[in-house]
C-alpha cells in the first residue's frame, strides 16, 4: 500500500524567515519533508552553506528529500537561444551539485515559458526540452540523483498544460530512462493539485483532479496549495481559505489511494507550497507562521487521516 506523507516546500520563508525558524516550526508541527525551494544566490553559494544546511535539517529530524525551482529561471531550453540554454545547463548542473550535497533524491523545475508572441513554434521548443531533459538525466545518474523531476503547469505559454502533454512527455522520457537504466536517472513529475487549464475566456478546459491523476503514472511528488475556480489565486488551507478554494485534501488523499496501483511510487509526500502573504512589510510577514501551522494542521487530518 502506498504510504503518504507530508513535507513543506521552503519558498515562502525566503527574505523573510532564517532555516533555523522554519526548521523549528516543522519540528513543532510533526513534519519531517523539505523540499528546497531556489532562490538567487543558490546557484553561487559554496558547498559548505549546504553542508551546514543540511546539518541543521538534521538536528531537527528533518530530511531535505528534493530540490525544486521556485521562480521560472531554468526556462532557457524553451527559448532556442544557445545563450539561453548554455546558462539554463549550467544553472541545472549545480541545483543538481546542490541536490547531492544535501542528500536528496529528486531534483527538477517548471518548463519555463515562452513568450506568448513566439508560440507559433511551440512544439519545437518543447522537443528541444525533451532533447536536453534527456542529457540532464545522464548527469543527474551521475550525480546520486535518482529522479529529475518536472511540473506541469497550467497555461498554454508554460508547457506542459494538458493531460495529453503530460502522458507525452512523461512517455518519452520515462522510455528514454528505460532504454537506459545503466546510464540515466528516472524522471518524474512534481505534479500540482492546484493546476489546470484554464482559456482565454476563463472556461475551465481541464480541471484539477483530472490534471493530477494525468501525471500518476510518472508521478515522484506534489505540491499542495489551494486556489479558486480558474486557478487564479493561490493560498493556503487556513479555516477562512477553506470555503473559497476548491482543493480538498481528503478527495485528494481518496483519488491517489483509489488509482495506486498506476503510482510508481509507494512513499508519496505531498508538499505544501504557500505564496505567502505580501513579501517585506511589518503587518503582513508576521502572518506567515499561522498560515503554516493552520495549512499544516488541516493537511495532517484531511490528507493523512483521512
């Protein structure tokens, strides 16, 4: 039987709150899941910030299982820029060293967008991910990493948007690593349960549920966040954001453990990606740490309770 689990994505802290602050709380609050979020200087720090990182997860009972971007800038593939993604390479090469470094298992990042006046070659640029994702998988195999991870996002302009992009891509590059087992790194989805496809007139073209469940057979891991009707807003499950969002954790853990049997993985963490309130002022980073706690509280009783 597949074993859920709930972790804590790291974005929401970043500007505003140390390690040591949310690595506390987590301790407080039961949870034992990090996934590293990036932020600007991650990509030029030296080992030992990571090392001394990972330490401090340590002390606390924490695990640092996955890194993930939290921004767009690994998008360099989907430009056809040489320029582009040469720097996009390089940056994937040392979130990979970064991954290593701190024992985890997955590393990975959105497609990337593309500019919504250069879409007429689209299919191009997705092709030209796919060949490049396969050269990441070799590194990441060499590296210790034993799954390079994608999201599915949830517009035209940030591929891979539909249920049929998801099975295609996951298709392609799940049969890439099969065909080389010896030399290449799994690769699965960080999937979303807040993500789907909404059109220009608002019409809702693939919802959320049925999004996710798209992903299953090559999920790794997800993301937990709440959101509205069109995918517009996204926020956490405090009590006051419950009866405007539209995810519910328990309908969640029920399609996951109704549909195992497709999941590759049987250890599954969930991990809760807030936005946070407004970034830098006095009256609203203090409201972070209940936003936490309170999604935390209701995560830990609707998804892993049930």
């Amino acid at each position: 039987m597949i074993e859920l689990a709930l972790g804590v994505k790291s974005d929401p802290i970043t500007y505003r709150y140390t390690f040591d602050w949310l690595f506390a709380l987590m301790e407080e609050e039961g949870v034992k899941y990090l996934q590293l979020g990036t932020f600007f200087e991650l990509y030029f720090l030296p080992d030992r910030y990571f090392l001394e990182l990972r330490e401090k997860a340590e002390r606390r009972g924490i695990t640092i299982k996955s890194v993930f971007s939290a921004y767009r800038e690994l998008g360099g593939f989907l430009s056809l820029d040489p320029v582009q993604e040469e720097v996009a390479f390089r940056n994937y090469l040392r979130l990979m060293e970064v991954a290593r470094i701190l024992g985890a298992s997955s590393c990975g990042a959105c497609m990337g967008a593309i500019p919504r006046d250069k879409l007429e070659n689209r299919n191009e640029r997705v092709e030209n991910y796919l060949r490049r994702a396969k050269e990441l998988m070799h590194w990441a195999h060499d590296l210790g990493i034993e799954c390079l991870t994608l999201e599915p996002m949830s517009c035209y302009a940030e591929p891979p948007c539909s249920v049929e992009e998801v099975r295609y891509i996951g298709s392609v590059l799940d049969a890439y690593h099969r065909q080389n087992p010896e030399t290449t790194a799994q690769f699965g989805f960080c999937a979303d349960v807040s993500h789907g496809w909404a059109n220009e007139k608002e019409e809702v073209l693939v919802d959320s549920m049925t999004y996710f469940a798209a992903s299953f057979p090559y999920l790794w891991e997800f993301h937990f966040k709440n959101t509205d009707r069109i995918f517009h807003e996204t926020f956490g499950f405090e009590p006051e954001n419950l009866s405007r969002g539209i995810v519910d954790a328990q309908a969640v853990r029920k399609l996951i453990l109704a549909n195992e049997a497709l999941i590759p993985r049987k250890h599954l963490v969930g991990y809760l990606e807030l936005p946070g309130p407004k970034l830098g002022r006095d009256y609203s980073d203090i409201r972070l740490e209940r936003m936490l706690r309170e999604s935390l509280r209701y995560l830990k009783r609707a998804f892993l309770e049930g």
